[in-house]
C-alpha cells in the first residue's frame, strides 16, 4: 500500500469530515482574499494571514451542492478493529465516529487556512492575536435538547489539555487563561503575540458535553456511545466488525452555512477487515460503496470486473494541488544505530526509487523530496531573503549543505542494484567506523548492523522486501516485521521500533503542528507524534518561528528555512507522492462540479436514488 498523504496542520482540523477508508480528511488551499476578518471586531470567520474568501451572510461553500438530495445508506470498508468510541486518549483503539462532534469554527477546502462559525457565531481576535473570543450560537443544541454552553467549551478545553493525548498539551501550551466573559461568550488568553494560529487551532476543538461526561471517567476506554452535538450519532455497531453513524433528525446546525450540502447520507456503516485484500475484494464483491484506493498496483491491476466495463464501478482521478507531505521509511533516532548522518544517508542512497516505480508502483508517483513538496513551501535551489537571515542565525547549529547545495534524493539506474550509489553507500558507512567481515557489516566491537522494518499491513511488504535485499550488499541485516494494526499503534506510541513507515502531512499553512513533529518536548512523549525522536535546539527554533510568522511571506520563508534543515538532516528514507485522488465508487453517487484545488471532499457527495435502486440488485448478486 502507498498511503495517500493526509492533511496536516492540527490533528482536529477538518473533524467532520469523513475519514472513510484511508481516506483523508481535506483542509484548504490558496484563494483569492475578500473580506477583512482581524483585529475588527466580532466576525463570521478568520483567516490565518490575510483576508477570508466568504462574505459574511454567505450561503454555502462554492464546492457544494446545496440542493444535494438528503438519504440513502452507504457502505465503506476500514482495515483494523475497534474497541472505544473515545479518540482523545492513549488508551483503546477508537471508532472512526465521523460527524459525532461540532467544532466551534470549521475550514473551508479552497483557502489556504481559514475557518467560519460553526458553533460560534463570531469569533473575535485583536490585530495582535493576543486572544480570541467566541460567541456560541444560541441555537447549538446537544442530541438530547440540551444547549452547547461556554461551561462545556471550558470543561473540554481543560479535559483535553489535562487527560488527553500529548498532542493537546502541545498545542495548547500557550493558552494563560480560558474564562466566560458574557453568558454565550468564552475568551482564551495567550502568554504572547507570538502564535499567530492559536486562534485558528482552539475553533477545531472538537466540544464535548459536560454534563454527560460528568458521571463517566474521561481517561478510561469505553464502548458507550458518547453523547454528541454533529450531524451524525452512533447506530448499530458490533466492536471490530461494523459501526453505523445515523444522522440525527432535526440536527440544530443543518442551515448554518458551513454545513449547506454535507452530511447528505442517513448512514454511513464502516465495515472493518484484518486485512486489506479482503476489503478490496468485498469492495468489488458490492459489499461495499464507495473507497480511496492508496496502491498503484491495484489501480492498474485489480479492477479489471466485468462492472467496471458495464459501467456500474466507476474509476476516477480527482486532481488537486495540495502539500504533499513526508511518507518515508523513518529511522528512530533513539536507537545509537541511526545517529550518525552519514548511516542515514547511506541508508538512504541504498533505496531504489526509480526501480520500485518503474517496477511497483507503474511509473505513476514522483519521488518526495520536500517535507512541504508540491507547495510554494518547499525549499529549492539555495536559501535567499529572510530564508537565508533566519538560516545564517543558526550557522554553525545545522548542516553546512544548507548554505551551498539544494537537497535532491539520490537517483539511480533503475536496476534495483544501483553500483554507484552503493558504491558512495559504503564508503559513508566506512567513514561512520563499519566495516565488512565475513560478508556482515560490523562495528569496532563486531557487532552487526541489524534492524527491524516494522510494518502494520501486508501490502507494504512488496516495497520492504526489495530494499532489505538492496541493502545486503552491504552487508547490512535488515528484516520485515508485520504485526496488525493495534500492536503496531502501541509499539509507535511508545517508540518501540527501529524504522516504520511514517507519514507528515502538511497543510499550506503549517504551525502549532510541527512541535508535535519535530519539537524537542514532544520526543518523549508516548502517544507523541515526534515519530523521528528529534531534539535538536535550531530546529526548535525554526518551529517556533514558523508559529510566530506575522504575514504570508514571513510563513513561506520560515517554512522553507525549516524544511530545508530538516531534508539535510537526512532523518528518514524518502518515498513518493501523487498528484490525484484515485476514487472507486458503484455509479449511484451524485457530486458537485466543483472539485477544490484540495481534492476529494466526500461529505459534499450524495446518492440519486434511483440509480442505487437499479445499481443494488447487481451488487446483492455480486455478493453471492
């Protein structure tokens, strides 16, 4: 399986949207600005630089269909299992409960980073983004009648910060103060100006009722179905086999803007498989709807049906233009094997890209070069500007290639035995103190270079496999292990592992996030998304300028210094990335016309019911 690079920023952003499938949840792009939304007074949205697209008073989002039909069920797959409906603890495997909680603001796709009331009202910053307010929606009700309060965004705020995953503390670490300073209105206060996103982050706080949580353990795993304020609540469900999301009639929200042309389905059942060729094949069976399909291999091979042909499954590609992201063969840099630079950059040069593409993956990807890749935020050719000033501050504290070489991924001859390259590969590792005896690499004290490659699926053994045998020339052991799914999650939460295949998604606005990925404080924190075991002082303090960035500019070149650091530390093995979404779904769906620049936006999809009314008999056959 080749992951589809999911949205980065925050991990509550885009909440709502259906994470179906592998599918990832869609955040926002650059868009034309419009309206003014800062440091003017109480707004309907906020932008994290600049102006917001949408007017206030506006209708809908442009890539909806507001007279998208309401009905239908429909039917997706999920690899792995599930064991609590609770996803802001360490503990447990949750439900992938999509559309159960309102978030107070919500993003749109087409904006680089802004976001509109969904719960509030209005939000309100100063120019400086000292604090923000928000005022609730006098209408926001839970799914038993009774009002969203400020007292329930209180209580979440501190619940999360105190009992859930580290991540929350992370991103709220700048918060001083959060109090209620009128009867629908809650104020948080910041320690500084300095953390321009802060506002942005807290409207993606997914709210969560006080009073029902009042009687319940908030740090304790639990299969009873939560109490909600979204467009959906939990149905029928069967732990580790099906989950049905029901959508809630009379839901208090369904007018407000943000949601106009969403949350079209009545349910959405979530089928879970151990294995994900048993979920392909139920896909094509008809057991299943709709799926994002993250392997070449299967785009090009499988789905070959007879209807494919009659024209009942349909095959799309839905172009887009956001960040690509990380996804790479990670090395855990608490492990002594990995620290030296020049180890992982032989590492590095032993993966044969060209080969696994030509070979695996059809010639369909482009090799990831750039942790902001696809993006005006990649850093290319030499620093220059505010890049280079903020680069100079810290010579001496990151690598000197910095300064003189753009970073490149090594390329080979696409023989999958690429001799120059591990020609260079075994001089670095000479130059590291390895040496070759008996045809095994060894340290001074003969010890082997030997790792574990931990995987959670299968799928991914056919790109694994091949690089292990790549680097037996040089003497290096390396084997696959592949657990399922809940023990690889806590083998990574407690940083358990030599290399995993680990992806960073980015948004085209990225901040609070990258602590969480590169931070110092975050390298110790189980559950910590600090996967690489980065402390490093001058990359704390290019995430920190990153965070602090006053304008768009100032975001793009800080972005850039801290990227291009990051690519010449040289931390992980670099994979690939697309440029499209590759959909499968049974032609009973309906979309709207507008695709944004970010791609897939599932929740705007509906059923004609019609076309499910022809298209179900022949998947019911299908299914015998």
């Amino acid at each position: 399986m080749e992951p589809i690079m999911p949205n980065g920023g925050a991990p509550t952003r885009g909440a709502r949207c259906l994470a179906l499938g592998g599918l990832a949840c869609i955040a926002a792009v650059l868009a034309l600005p419009a309206v003014a939304a800062d440091g003017q007074g109480p707004s309907h949205g906020l932008a994290m630089h600049g102006e917001v697209k949408y007017p206030k008073g506006f209708k809908h989002f442009d890539y909806v269909n507001p007279r998208a039909p309401k009905g239908g069920e429909i039917r997706v797959g999920a690899v792995g299992t599930f064991d609590s409906f609770n996803p802001f603890i360490i503990k447990g495997n949750p439900a992938g409960a999509s559309g159960l909680y309102d978030t107070l603001m919500e993003s749109s796709a087409d904006e680089a980073f802004s976001e509109y009331g969904l719960l509030a009202e209005t939000i309100e910053t100063p120019a400086d983004r000292s604090w923000v307010a928000f005022t609730l929606r006098a209408e926001a009700r839970w799914h038993d009648g009774q009002p969203v309060t400020v007292e329930d965004v209180i209580w979440t705020f501190d619940t999360l910060r105190e009992k859930g995953r580290p991540f929350y503390r992370l991103y709220y670490q700048d918060v001083t103060k959060v109090e209620a300073t009128g009867p629908r209105t809650v104020k948080f206060t910041f320690k500084n100006n300095r953390n321009r996103e802060l506002p942005l982050i807290l409207g993606q706080i997914p709210i969560l009722p006080k009073h029902w949580w009042a009687t319940r353990k908030f740090e304790e795993s639990s299969l009873e179905p939560p109490l909600g304020s979204g467009p959906y609540k939990i149905g029928k469900f069967e732990p580790g086999r099906f989950l049905v999301m029901e959508r809630v009639p009379g839901y208090w929200g369904k007018d407000v803007p943000v949601n106009v042309g969403r949350s079209n389905f009545d349910a959405m059942r979530t089928e879970y498989f151990r294995d994900a060729t048993v979920l392909l094949e139920a896909f094509k069976g008809g057991q299943l709807d709709f799926r994002t399909e993250n392997s070449a291999k299967n785009w090009a091979t499988a789905y070959d049906i007879p209807a494919l042909k009659e024209g009942l499954l349909v095959k799309d590609e839905l172009r887009h233009e956001r960040t690509s992201g990380m996804q790479g063969f990670i090395m855990n840099q608490r492990r002594p094997l990995f620290r030296d630079r020049r180890v992982r950059e032989a590492l590095i040069l032993a993966f044969d890209f060209e080969w696994s593409n030509k070979n695996l993956f059809f010639g369909t990807y482009s090799r990831t070069r750039s942790f902001f890749d696809n993006s005006e935020l990649a850093a290319r050719g030499l620093p220059a500007g505010e890049e280079l000033e903020v680069l100079q501050r810290l010579k001496g504290q990151v690598p000197d290639e910095v300064f003189t070489q753009e970073y490149n991924p090594p390329t080979s001859d696409g023989t999958g035995r690429d001799r120059r390259n591990l020609k260079r590969a075994a001089d670095l590792l000479k130059e590291a103190g390895w040496t070759v005896k008996e045809g095994k690499l060894v340290d001074k004290d003969g010890k082997p270079f030997k790792f574990e490659i931990l995987l959670d699926s299968p799928l991914f053994e056919r790109i694994a496999l091949p690089y292990v045998q790549s680097l037996k020339p040089l003497g290096i052991e390396a084997v696959v292990r592949t657990i399922d799914p809940v023990q690889s999650r806590r083998r990574e939460d407690t940083f358990d592992f030599d290399m995993v295949v680990e992806v960073f998604g980015q948004s085209e606005s990225p901040g609070n996030e990258q602590r969480d990925y590169w931070g110092s404080a975050s390298a110790d924190r189980e559950g910590g998304r600090n996967k690489i075991g980065l402390k490093d002082p001058a990359i704390d303090a290019l995430v920190e300028l990153v965070i602090a960035a006053p304008d768009r500019k100032s975001l793009v070149e800080r972005t850039r210094a801290l990227d291009r650091v990051l690519q010449w530390g040289m931390w992980l093995v670099p994979h690939w990335h697309s440029r499209v979404d590759r959909v499968a779904y049974w032609s009973f769906f309906g979309r709207p016309d507008v695709v944004p620049k970010r791609g897939l936006v599932f929740d705007a999809w509906w059923i004609d019911a019609q076309k499910q009314a022809q298209v179900r008999p022949r998947q019911q056959k299908a299914a015998q």
